[in-house]
C-alpha cells in the first residue's frame, strides 16, 4: 500500500530526470561552442553598474517586514489544514463545519491583531 | 593568458568545422552505433502486431504504411512518450517557445515596439514577422559565454538552473491535458503543485547568495517576500474549489465541470488565483524581483550566456504550467463542444496509404477534441498574462505585501463562504439543484 502510494509519484521523478537530461546537455553544449578568451580581472568581477565593487557581496542586509515571514509561518499551516477539511467536506455531516468556522474565527483574530501588530512601525 | 583575438579567417574557420564533423562521424561509428546494438542486445524488446521490434523494424516503418500506424500506436503509450513528448516536456517547452513569440509580437502591437511587427516581413510574410529574432535569440543564447562572476559558489550557481528548469517540468507533469492523458495522475496533485512551486523562490535566493553580488541577493529576498506575500492567496483561492468539487486529484477536479465551469461560481477566487500565480511568474505588476529598471535585472544580474537562457526556459515553462493550471481548475480543463469528426477520411476499408494519412486507429475524435480545447483555453490565459504586462506599472514592494496579506486573502474567504452557501443552500453538491444526475 505504502509502495503503490510512493509508485503514484515516480512520473514526478522521471519528469524531473528529464528536465536534468534536457538541461545539462544545453549548458556543455554551451560551454562547448561558446568562446572563453581574453582573460580580463575586470570581467568577472560582479556587477555593480560599471564601478569596482566595493565590499562584499554577500552583506547583511536589513530585511525589513519581518513580521509578515512570522505571520506565513502560522499562516500558510492553516491554510493547508484547510484543505483537509475542504476535500472531507461532502462526507462530513452539516455540524462539522460549525468547529471549523470557529477554528476560522480563532485564526481570523490572530491575523488581524497581527496584522495591526505588523502596521506598527514603531516596534520593527 | 592575455591573447589578443586573432583574425578572423574563412579557410581555418571551415577547416575547424570539417575537423569536427570528422570527430562526430568517428564517435558514432565507433562508440554510439556499437554502444545502441549493446545495449539492445540486453534490452526485452516489446512486441509490436506480433513481431519483435527491432532495429531493422523500427527503421522500415518509414517506407511501410502497414507497419508504421502499429509502431506509432505502441509508442505513444509508453511512458516515456508520455514524460517527454506529449503532456510532458516537449509539449510544455513548445508551447513555451510560443508564448515568448506571442509575447513579442503581442507587446510590440501594443507599445508600439518597431522589432518584432517588422524584422523578416520579406522572408516570412506578413504575420510571422519576429520569427527570426526567435531563432537569433536562441542562437545567441547558445554561443555566448557563460562568465560566473569571482568569488561565487559554482556548483550552486552552474545547478540552479538547472533545477529551475527540472523543478518547472514536475509541474507541467502534473496537469491533465485530455482524458487519461496526464503524466502522473496523483490523488493529491494540487496538494503537490503548490509544494513544486514553494521550490522557485528558494532556487532564487540559493542562486542570488551563491552568485556573490549585490543586486541578485536584493533581487533574491525580494523573491521570498513574494513568496510570503502571495503564496496563502495562492492556496486559499484554489480551497473553494477543493470544496465544490470534492477532490484534489487535478483529472476528477476537471470532471466535476463536467456540467459548469467553476469560474461561474469562483470568480473572486479565479482572480485572486490569476494575480497570485502572475506573482508567483514573477511578471510585471509583481516582477520585484528582477526589476530590470531598480535592481540592474535582480536576482539574474550575474547570469550569462546559456544559464539565463534555461532560466528562461523554466520561467516559460512554468507560466504555461500556471495558465494550465488555471484552465483545469476554473475553466473547466479539456471540456467544450465536440467540433472534431469521431473518425478522419471516409469511412470503410482504405488503402494502406490512406489509413497512413487519416491516422487509422490512432487518431481518436474525443482526444483530439479535448486536447484543442485545452490548448485554447491555455492560449486564452497566456494572452491575458500578457495582457496584464503590456499594460502595467511595477508595484511598490510594500504596496505588494499589503496587497497579498489585507485584500486577497480576505477577497479568497469570501468566495470560500459564498461556495459554502451555495452547497449548504442546497444549489451545488450531492442532491444539489445543478447538480447532473
């Protein structure tokens, strides 16, 4: 049973194979015809618009909206519980969905204190 | 190691091209064609109409008609065929190549761009103009060098896009182009496309940390922001489709339109759908991270040669996968109106080269008729994709958060709500008043 589930995705896998078979080919071929003279220090330096870069590449960078990546965290969880309950649903009988609209209202509040949390400037 | 170019000269230059084809001609007769006998020699071969196909076989069906229909009806179900021509690959990559023609030409019409409405209208005729800039741009692709920048990571950087491309072709593998024609039909692909498409952004900022640069790492946390900003309107604008049709396996989603399409009923969410699957493209109002106007060209600054041209590739192959992906869950996937014959040709015992021609046994009228309106609709949604770039601005990134996390989210529960109405108003759903019996 567990092999038969795992057997449902192995086109998955093939089609990603196929993808590397196609892809890898492209890039040698590339690098087979395409020239590679004239060594220059300059050329493979990284862009920064025509200036000589300065510092590194990889710095800190302020990454600012940090509390949405917090609230996706919670969120897109949710979301994904959803769906079992969504596919279910005909199954189910009617008073199912009562609990589910309260686990709704539950996470409906936590977005929006959140969200007004979010808006909040002055605490980021 | 600084050599200055040499001239340029013609006799060399064939020299080098007759010295090459010497070298392929040499590798196949020595290696390749030994190398295929060998490996055949191991191989089961399948039997086709009774005989065993070999070689000799495989090769005499382009003269004979009678052998040809059988080996061909043998070949398209294998599962190979399946991955990489029809709804897999080379299916995906040529509707890919097509929508970055249309993507010209629709765009020079609209803003006026003089290229592709007039290069080759001498060559090809009026309508085809910018066919050749096709072919130009691929060629270039192809023969310019690939310069990975000092100090980056290479083996991420020469694996990203390769990934990219892989990732994207998992996806086409998951959509239902004709009945019984999906590559892997799994109960829960919904479930799975959205996961694929989790893969993208963190492809971007893997390539934009390992490219060692400023402009791709901005360019690549921007891409995650996206991703925060839109991938729960992404998910909850396909839920109220989960719930009217029961299933998350993508085949019996589009058999439960049999009768309606959902866009009738879902249309808040098949917008919010469209707008989230055009920032998961990363197209124009949404197209933050390779703002080519900001941020040099974003998280594909360092990229040359044929690492954009794969990146390329994916990017199409994956907005043809969205608009699919569209199709199959508003638009009600391959139904239409029956408009292909149920047989081609006359009727009745042919001749062996008219059976050739009309596809005897292969050809099947419901196919053919599901695969046309498939492809239309697609072509629909590619255009309107298209559309939505020729006509707009870029969004603030702020403007794009605000977007995703206050308004479509809110805009998807609603739908969600009023498809919960409609079932428990007894409307849709088992017993349901349009529901078919």
């Amino acid at each position: 049973m567990a092999g038969e589930t795992a057997a449902q995705f192995s086109p998955i896998i093939y089609m990603l194979g196929f993808g590397l078979l196609v892809s890898i080919p492209a890039l040698v071929i590339s690098r087979l015809i395409s020239p590679r003279r004239r060594y220059n220090p300059v050329k493979f330096l990284p862009m920064e618009c025509g200036q000589v870069p300065s510092g590194e590449g990889r710095t800190h960078f302020m990454m600012q909206y940090y509390a949405y990546i917090l609230m996706f965290v919670v969120f897109d969880v949710m979301a994904i519980f959803l769906y079992v309950w969504g596919v279910s649903l005909f199954s189910l009988p009617r008073s199912a969905t009562l609990p589910i609209i309260g686990f709704l209202a539950i996470m409906f509040a936590a977005m929006g204190y959140s969200l007004y949390l979010a808006g909040r400037k002055g605490i980021w | 190691m600084t050599t200055p170019i040499e001239d340029f000269r013609f006799g060399p230059f064939v020299a080098s091209v007759v010295w090459l084809l010497f070298w392929v001609l040499i590798i196949v007769t020595v290696i390749v064609l030994p190398l295929i006998f060998v490996i055949l020699f191991y191989v089961p071969l399948p039997l086709v109409n009774g005989e065993v196909l070999t070689p000799y076989l495989f090769l005499s069906m382009m003269i004979d008609p009678t052998r040809t229909l059988p080996i061909l009806n043998f070949l398209i179900y294998t599962e190979f065929f399946r991955v990489a021509v029809f709804p897999g690959f080379m299916y995906a990559a040529l509707i890919a190549a097509a929508t970055i023609f249309i993507e010209r030409k629709f765009l020079a019409r609209m803003q006026l761009r003089v290229g592709p409405s007039h290069a080759g209208r001498e060559a090809l005729g009026t309508g085809f103009e910018g066919l050749f800039q096709l072919v130009a741009d691929g060629l270039k692709l192809v023969s310019k060098e690939i310069i990975i920048p000092a100090g980056a990571d290479k083996p991420i950087f020469w694996a990203a896009p390769i990934a990219f491309v892989a990732a994207a072709a998992a996806v086409v593998c998951l959509i239902p182009v004709a009945p019984g024609w999906v590559v892997s039909n799994i109960d829960v692909g919904l479930i799975v496309a959205f996961a694929i498409f989790g893969f993208f952004p963190l492809i971007e900022v893997l390539f934009s940390w390992a490219s060692n640069s400023k402009y791709p790492f901005i360019g690549g946390l921007r891409a995650l922001h996206q991703l925060i900003a839109f991938e729960i309107p992404f998910i909850l604008s396909a839920l109220s489709v989960v719930i009217l049709s029961g299933s998350l396996n993508l085949t019996e989603i589009t058999y439960a339109q049999s009768s309606y399409w959902f866009i009738l009923f879902l249309p808040i969410s098949a917008f919010v759908f469209f707008m989230s699957s055009l920032a998961e493209l990363e197209r124009i109002p949404f197209d933050l991270p390779e703002a080519e106007s900001e941020i040099v060209a974003g998280w594909l600054t360092e990229t040359s040669g044929m690492i954009y041209g794969l990146i390329q590739l994916g990017t199409y192959v994956k907005l043809y996968a969205l608009a699919a992906l569209f199709v199959v869950l508003f638009l009600g996937g391959w139904m239409g109106p029956q408009i292909f014959p149920d047989q081609l040709g006359p009727p009745g015992e042919k001749p062996p080269l008219l059976q050739l021609l009309t596809l005897d046994g292969l050809y099947h009228g419901p196919t053919a008729n599901a695969i046309f309106w498939f492809t239309a609709k697609t072509f629909l949604m590619i255009h309107l994709m298209l559309l939505i770039r020729g006509i707009n601005p870029r969004i603030r990134i702020d403007i794009l958060l605000h977007t995703g996390w206050y308004k479509l989210i809110v805009l998807s529960f609603i739908n969600m709500f009023i498809a919960l109405a409609l079932i428990y108003g007894g409307v849709l759903g088992p017993g349901g008043l349009l529901t078919p019996n």
